[in-house]
C-alpha cells in the first residue's frame, strides 16, 4: 500500500473497525481534467491484484503504470441514460483535449518502445 501512494497516490486505507475492509481514498490523477470512468475501478482493481507481480519493485512499477494506463484509457461504455454514439464521441474528445496535448508537448518514449514498433514517429517537422 505504501508502494501504491508513493509512486502513484493511489491511496487504500485498512477500516480499523474491520480489518477486513478497506476503502480507496485516492486515485491516480494524470490531468486535473481527466477523470476515469469510475465504474472500471472494480475491474481496475481487480487487474492490480491479479496481474501485479509484488515480489520486485521494478516489474512492480511497471506493472501498476500499465494497470493505471489501462484504467484512464478504457471506455466503460454510454451511462445508462445516454445514446452510445454521443458517449462514444464524448470519450475520444476527452482523449483528445487531455492526452493529445500532454503527449505533445514533450512526450519522449523510451528506446525500447521504439525498438519494438509500439511507438512509431509518423511525421518530425524538424526533417520536412
């Protein structure tokens, strides 16, 4: 728990009434705009839990950054109330007035990322 709060402020405190339960009192914020969909977080824990090797802490961390990558980037679908091609729409606007910009304006991958075709440079204004 320390682990999670340290490097990603995600927060789980133990109810001292019951030593069972827990509850989450901070989630990982990447933009003050950005909010996941709160109805992930079970699956989002869940994923933490049973994906998550603790044993050493570089796996670790990488493992959680991905869990927490996974989290803000997925689409929980429309609200109950909602036509899910509005909702749809909505979502890819909300990636691209959040995420776009930050990428951006000095996203540097790592040499691996590029190495292995999970990041390629698609335009450099510096070479045209």
């Amino acid at each position: 728990a320390e682990l999670l709060e340290e490097y990603y402020a995600l927060s789980i405190k133990q109810d001292p009434a019951d030593p069972k339960a827990a509850q989450i009192t901070a989630l990982p914020l990447i933009d003050a705009k950005l909010v996941p969909d709160l109805r992930l977080l079970p699956e989002f824990l869940f994923e933490l839990l049973t994906t998550v090797s603790w044993e050493e802490e570089k796996p670790c961390l990488c493992a959680i950054a991905q869990c927490v990558a996974r989290f803000y980037g997925r689409w929980g679908g429309p609200a109950s109330d909602e036509d899910e091609a509005l909702a749809h729409r909505r979502h890819g606007q909300r990636l691209r007035t959040t995420i776009l910009p930050v990428l951006r304006s000095g996203f540097l991958p790592p040499a691996s990322l590029l190495s292995d075709g999970s990041v390629r440079e698609i335009a450099s204004l510096e070479r045209l």
